[in-house]
C-alpha cells in the first residue's frame, strides 16, 4: 500500500497468500487492507491466520466470539547458580 492502491495491494497479498499460504507478512498486510476497506470480517480471518502462523506453538482457545486468550506452558526453570563445594 505503499503507493497508495488498496485495490492492487489487495490483488497482489491475494495472489501472495495463494502462492505461498504460509507467508504470514502477505496474511498481515491482507488484513490491513481488508481493515482499509472497513472489511472488518475479512480483516479479522487474514489476522488471526498470520497469528496462527506467527504463533504456531502457541495455544490458542477462544474465550468470547472474536477474542483470544493465550495459554502457555510453564516456564522452563533456570538452572541452579549455586556452585558445588569442594
């Protein structure tokens, strides 16, 4: 969107995301001219895909229609600082 045309920008994230649907910067900025458009439905899907793909170990649940909550695992301990005695 660079140049300002929302509808080539659109046209060619579509043809990006086709190609390769694992391309989550294509995903993102479909979103963003989606929500240029006030396509807020269409905004919404292309986000959470870039998320999905951004996020992938991250488990998502849906808490309320249109919301996400995160739940992640428990944090790895830091190993002991302590040094053995001699």
């Amino acid at each position: 969107m660079r140049n300002r045309d929302p509808v080539a920008a659109r046209e060619r994230f579509a043809e990006a995301v086709k190609l390769d649907p694992s391309y989550a910067s294509a995903w993102a900025n479909l979103g963003a001219v989606a929500l240029a458009y006030r396509d807020y439905p269409a905004a919404e899907q292309a986000y959470e895909k870039a998320v999905a793909l951004i996020l992938p170990a991250t488990r998502r649940t849906s808490a309320a229609p249109g919301r996400w909550t995160e739940r992640r695992s428990r944090p790895k301990r830091w190993p002991s600082t302590r040094r053995c005695s001699r």
